[in-house]
C-alpha cells in the first residue's frame, strides 16, 4: 500500500480485513484527512475534534456527525450513527 490519507487505501484495507462493505461500517476520525479518506472509500464518518479541527472543517469535509472529545462521543453513543450504523 503506497497511499496514505487522504487516499482511501487504507481504509479500503480495513474494510476487507474486517470482512464487510462500506455500507456497513463507521468511520471515527479527527482530521479533514480522515473525513476525506472515509468518503472516498464510501464510508460513513463520525469525527470527533480532538485533531485540531473545528465542528464545521470537519462537517464541510463530509463528516456525517461531530462530536467535541471522545466523552461527548461516549455519552451519544446510544444516539448517534454509531448506535445504528448504515446498512
């Protein structure tokens, strides 16, 4: 693999390891690099802005929700894309 992000390599790597398409997973990331590699691999992204990166960077990049810190994203986890995962 000679790609990094925001090439979608690496997440199509993931998605074949873990034995599932797209549409069945859930990307969390901090960056617009993240954001950016899950959309060109076609998966859902939930960022969360640890990485430097304010809620509307992160929302214009393509994530589908964003969260402050992990804790916010802990306490949202019965509501968000996490609790019902595309698919």
């Amino acid at each position: 693999m000679s790609a990094t992000k925001p090439a979608p390599d690496l997440v199509r790597a993931a998605l074949e390891r873990a034995g599932t398409g797209p549409e069945h997973a859930v990307f969390v990331g901090d960056t617009v690099w993240d954001v950016t590699a899950a959309n060109r691999a076609r998966v859902a992204c939930v960022a969360v802005e640890s990485g430097g990166f304010a809620a509307q960077e992160l929302l214009g990049a393509g994530a589908a929700e964003v969260h402050r810190d992990t804790g916010e994203l802990l306490a949202d986890l019965d509501r968000g894309l996490l609790a019902r995962p595309p698919g």
